[in-house]
C-alpha cells in the first residue's frame, strides 16, 4: 500500500507526466470543438483573410478585383492561409504550441507540483482560448508567436546564448506581421524591460556602461525586427487607402467608461458565471483584483526577495497591464471582439493569479481545495461552448 502510494506521489510529481496529461487533454478539446463546430468557424474577418490568401496565389497582391483593399489588417496572417487553407491544422499547432511555451515557463518559474497542476489545468479549460482557435482567426498564431516570444526572452535574459536571442527577435516579427495589436505588446515588451531590467542596471552602474548590458542589445534588435512588418503594414496601407490611412482607425463609438464596463463584463465572467449580476461580478473582480494587487505589491517591498523570477513575474504584468490600457484606450473593434482580444492576455493573467496563489500564507487544504474547486467552472463552461458550436 505504502509502494503504491509513493508511486502515485511520484508519478504525479513526474514533469513528463504533467506536460503529456495538459497536451493530450488539449489536443482532445481542439479535436472536439473543431469537429463539434464542422470544421473553423468564419466571420466577415475570416473571409476576408481568406479571399486575400486566394488573391495572393493568383494575383501575387493583396488588392483583390472589384473589392476593398487589404488594409484594415495586419499582412502576415494570409501567408499562413496559404500554407494552411483554412486553419484547422494551424489552429492545432498554435494550442499546442502556446501550451508547450507556457508550461515550459511554468516549471521554471514554480516549484510547487499544486501550482503547476491548477495552472496546467487552468489553462487546458480555458473557453477563451478555445474561443479564438474555433475561428478562421489572426489571433491563433499570433498568441503562439508572442508566448514564443516571452519564452524566448526569459531563456535569453538568464542564459545569454544567442540564439535565444534570435528566437526572440524572429518570433517579435511574426507576432507583430500578425496583427496591429502587436504593436501594444511592442511597447509593452520595449517599456518594461527598460523599466524592469535596464533602468536598476543604470542605477549601479554609469551611463556610459549601458552597452555593456546584453539587454541593451537585444532592445535594440527586438525593437528593429518587431517594427518592421508594422511599418510595412502601415506603408502598404497608406498606399492603397490613397493617403487616407489616418480615417480607418477612428476610434469606436464607445466611451473610455464604456469600454471598461464592457472589459469589465467579460474578464468577470472568466471567474464568476453570467448568472450573476453585472454589478456584482465586476465589484466581486475589483475586490479581488485590488486584494491581489496590495498583496503583490505588500509581497515584493517586505518580504519576497526579487529575484529573477519575481522579476519576470513582474515584467508579464506590465506587459499585460500595457496592452489593457491601449486596448481602453483605443477601443479598437466592436462590442462582441472584447473577449477575442482579451483572450490573448489569458495566459499571462493565469501565470500571475498562479504567482498569488503560490505566496499567500494561508491554510493550504483550504486554499487550493478552493483553487481546484475553481476550475469546474471554466470546465464546464468550455464544455458548454464546445457543444453549441455553430
């Protein structure tokens, strides 16, 4: 009995273990919802995406005859369609390839085995994710690529190998040729590893040694290679839009208000069911939120010692904080896109709610038991999406 049990403990415990449990119970979702739904669902974007890939075999441009042009989004994604037709298969790669960055930065940056279950879990539940590789969407890849890109920073910043550093910088281009908001996250990585890495650098050491810091390099490359396909996105567009690029990007006719109230509603229902109130939800989410953040903050002046992961756990709110702010700000899109967009931020909210969870000081039965308890209903709520596809 004592064998069998130290067995379970240590299978468990086993890293291989809990990688191939998330990846197959995700590639079994994938496979469920795509085939649930009769292949990746289309909106208007998806066709569009789709007529422009066409276009680019036959015509070798991205004008197509007697429509509007390709200019409203980024130009990378139909390269892929090309490849992928409509993006069943890249839809899987991308889940699994997002989910095999994350956990690799799970392990590294968590010891706990409790953690590291909940935020495999947690994130093989997630009916956002789900939400936006069911669709003939940019956000698949560009999600893959940006959490490439995150690995790949970690990995450069505490190994200083370089071809970590190309990864880096190759997967910055890719998820900014993705999609416009990549140009958020481009001010979100840039302003934080200058706030995070470089400017404590500075305060140690004389201005003039700042080359010296292989961070300050690889800002540079980053900054370089991630611009480029924007600039070349906003060059094609202020082309064919006939020097009328500025009026395609009008703000949304949502105040700043509305726009959080509308944020608001969809990050309350990942933690709390539609059932309830509005109201409550989003005054139990503040509650929580400004609960986490005092701790956080409480956690990192007292008693926790920054460390390089404590950093980095640092780094991913900023970047997260960043793309929320330019996203209210901009009120890019419709009403209905709010959860498409946020979804790419639900990674990174996971790792951080998981770093919190991690350092509170309180009764471990009751806490996680709360934690795992959590989880049946962002199960349940995957399942229910997946079953009334259409």
């Amino acid at each position: 009995m004592i064998s069998i049990l130290s067995f379970s403990k240590k299978l468990v415990s086993n890293s291989k273990v809990l990688f191939s449990t998330g990846f197959l119970i995700l590639f079994i979702f994938q496979i469920w919802s795509t085939w649930k739904g009769e292949g990746v669902a289309k909106t208007n974007d998806s066709f569009q995406y789709l007529k422009t890939a066409e276009h680019l075999i036959l015509e070798y441009d991205f004008i197509q005859q007697n429509a509007q042009p390709y200019i409203a989004w980024a130009l990378g994604f139909p390269f892929l369609l090309i490849i992928f037709k409509d993006s069943v298969f890249l839809n899987l790669i991308c889940i699994l390839g997002s989910y095999v960055f994350y956990f690799d930065l799970i392990e590294k940056l968590f010891q706990k085995i409790t953690i590291k279950w909940w935020l495999i879990l947690a994130f093989i539940f997630a009916t956002p994710l789900y939400l936006i590789h069911h669709f003939v969407w940019s956000e698949p890849p560009f999600l893959f690529f940006l959490m490439g890109s995150i690995w790949a920073f970690y990995s450069f910043n505490y190994s200083k190998i370089n071809h970590k550093l190309f990864l880096f910088c190759l997967f910055g281009f890719l998820f900014c040729a993705m999609r416009n908001a990549g140009l958020y996250f481009l001010i979100a990585i840039n302003s934080g590893i200058i706030l995070i890495y470089i400017f404590p650098f500075l305060l140690k050491n004389k201005l003039k040694l700042i080359y010296q810091n292989p961070l300050f390099k690889a800002l540079i490359y980053f900054s370089f290679s991630s611009i480029l396909p924007i600039f070349l996105w906003w060059l094609h567009a202020k082309i064919k839009s006939k020097g009328n690029f500025d009026t395609i990007y009008n703000l949304a006719l949502r105040t700043f208000w509305e726009e959080c109230l509308n944020y608001g509603d969809i990050l309350s229902r990942w933690v709390f069911p539609p059932s309830i109130s509005l109201e409550l939800r989003i005054l139990f989410l503040m509650t929580l939120t400004t609960l986490f953040l005092i701790y956080f903050i409480k956690n990192i002046k007292v008693k926790v010692k920054i460390n390089k992961n404590t950093k980095f756990i640092l780094f991913i709110f900023w970047i997260a904080f960043v793309y929320l702010i330019g996203m209210l700000l901009s009120r890019a899109g419709m009403k209905i896109d709010a959860e498409r967009f946020l979804a790419i931020t639900y990674p990174f909210l996971l790792i951080l709610v998981g770093f919190v969870l991690n350092k509170i000081n309180f009764n471990s039965f009751l806490k996680y038991g709360i934690a795992f308890l959590w989880l049946v209903y962002p199960f349940l709520r995957t399942i229910k999406n997946i079953i009334f596809w259409n």
